[in-house]
C-alpha cells in the first residue's frame, strides 16, 4: 500500500547531488493530521511483511522542515547505522588538525582476526591505510574491520556518544564497536576473540543465535540504539554544514553517496538514478537503511531514516518493506 500520490513522470529530470554547505538548519514542521494519518496507515501495511516486526520511520524536508514519522520517538537496534556516527566525529578530529584524511592508519592482525579483512583478498599484516580509505570501506561496504579501527580513531564509543550529546542529539547510543556488538548479539564471552568464540560455542553444541532472526532482549536494549527522529537530525545536521567544514562534510556525504549495501531498500522504488547517500544496517531481525534522497527539478532534500526489528521474514521481504516506506516518503515531498 502506498499514499494516494501520483507516481513521478519520467520525463522530470534527475538532480545532481549538491550537497549543502553551512545554511540554516530549517526548523522541523509537523505535517497535517490528514497526512500524518495517511503514513499511519500505510506504514502499519508495510509492516505486515515483517512476520510480526515493527517499522520506525521518519522524514524531513531539509529545506523547509517538513517532517513526516511513524513511531519515530521509538528505539530500534542501530546495526551499522552507527558508523555515520562515528565517520562524524573522526572527522570533527580531522576539522580541529588533530588527524589528517591522508594519515596512514595500519591494520593490525588481531584487528583482520575479529572481524574480516578489510578488503577482499588481504589477510596478513602489514597493512597501512589511510583515514580517508578507511572510512571510505567503513562506509561504502559496511566493513567492520575498517569501523573498529575508525572507533578506536574516534576516541571509541563513549567519545562518539559525547559527541553526539554535544550536537543535542540525545537519543541515538553508541555503546559498542562492531566486535563488542556481535559478541554481545551472539551471546559470547568479551574476553573471546569473535571467530574464536563462535567456532567454540559452534564445536560445544551451544545454542548460538541466528544472525537473520530476532532477539526480544537485543531489540529492546536501548545500547546501540536510535530512534528514527535521532537519526534525522544528525543527517540534517550534517547536511547543513554546521557541524563538519565544508570539506569534511562533502567528503562525507560523498562517501555515502558511493554506499554498494542495501540497493533494494532506500533506493530500491526510487525513479532510477535518484541521489542517495545513505548507510545500511544489518542484525537480527533488523534491516534499516537511513540517508538523504535528493529530489529532482529543484525540489530539494529529504533525510530520511527506516528502521525494523522484530521482523522474522525473509532479507527481500525486509528490504521491500524499507523501500516501499522510502517510496512513500519520496512521493509525499516531491508533490506536497
């Protein structure tokens, strides 16, 4: 079920990105009771596709602050939506001469150990990159590699947090790097290198959770979570320019702008070609994807973030509920 809007006609063109630079942050605006009640509706369809899973969903109009949500004040696992988080504040480290983009950061075995090389075909030490590619995989491909070592860069997760709260952003955790989070969704010992302690409680027959199935207790952890309007507003802050330099923040939203996960959810019902830099996330019974849809002929920017937990279906189910919601989003501001 989508909105009552008319679909976008291919004849209207496609904008090129043009991210913003140090504007106004536009005041959010709360959309009609109508139209608030129309989202109502559709969301809770969608979410029928998630075999007893929950979407939480919100939208603004960067521009003019028009705002569309649905359980938007509601927690949900972040997944590696929390990478932008982190790409936020090692770049305000960048802004402040305290690291540099070009900095040669090496990888070390223990980090490719836990959680992956950092790109295909490279398993041994004695591997340097630098910020820039770094965050660049941590991003684009979700690699977790890549983001364990950019937390630690950051100040670890604590820091990123502070610097969270620091933005006024005040629901949105970072409790975790990705490790520490798949150790603690899979039920393993800290002490435990990953590999290690899955190929243990493996070889011990232990119950180990399933990686596409949901956790009540993980879902309701507020650790490591955000609600969709937290979300929101660190990606309007962040397109606006107050809160990185124009260089970071075009670096930034140009790397998301590259991301290759999660085709098939933001961008998935999208006209082709449409600009999204966006981020993924991926645990359990949660597939979320969050960014900033440019829309054609001029009509601005809108941040968007969807969330899901609890969800039980199938990853194509997920993702067409996450595209389907996009969509909606997409249609409602480009014809309001």
């Amino acid at each position: 079920m989508r909105l009552l809007i008319p679909t976008i006609a291919a004849a209207v063109a496609i904008a090129s990105p043009a991210w913003a630079q140090n504007i106004p942050e536009a005041r959010p605006v709360a959309a009609s009771a109508s139209t608030q009640k129309g989202f109502d509706v559709a969301v809770a369809d969608y979410a029928k596709a998630l075999g007893g899973g929950k979407i939480g969903f919100a939208a603004r109009h960067l521009e003019s602050g028009q705002q569309v949500s649905v359980n938007g004040s509601e927690m949900f696992p972040m997944a590696s939506t929390f990478k932008v988080a982190v790409a936020v504040k090692v770049l305000s480290r960048v802004d402040k001469g305290e690291i540099t983009l070009d900095q040669l950061v090496p990888v070390a075995d223990a980090n490719i150990n836990e959680s992956g090389p950092v790109a295909p075909g490279i398993f041994h030490p004695g591997i340097q990159l630098s910020v820039a590619n770094l965050i660049e995989v941590m991003i684009i491909q979700s690699n977790n590699t890549a983001t364990d070592i950019m937390t630690a860069l950051a100040g670890g997760p604590d820091a990123v947090t502070a610097n969270l709260r620091a933005l006024g952003i005040k629901d949105q955790n970072v409790n975790a790097d990705t490790k520490t989070l798949l150790k603690k969704f899979y039920k393993l010992p800290a002490d435990v290198p990953l590999r290690e302690g899955l190929r243990a409680a493996r070889a011990s027959g232990a119950a180990i959770p399933a990686s596409n199935l949901p956790r009540a207790d993980f879902d309701a952890d507020p650790n490591d979570s955000s609600t969709p309007l937290a979300m929101i507003d660190l990606l309007a802050k962040i397109w606006s320019g107050k809160i990185l330099s124009a260089k970071s923040t075009e670096f930034l939203l140009g790397v998301m702008s590259r991301t290759t996960t999660g085709d098939k959810r933001l961008k998935g019902l999208l006209p082709a070609d449409t600009p999204v830099a966006h981020k993924t996330g991926t645990l359990g019974g949660t597939i979320n994807d969050v960014g900033v849809i440019t829309l054609p002929g001029g009509r601005g920017h809108v941040a968007i973030s969807v969330y899901t937990k609890g969800s039980t279906t199938s990853n194509d189910a997920r993702e067409k509920a996450v595209a389907e919601v996009a969509r909606s989003a997409y249609d409602y501001f480009m014809f309001r």
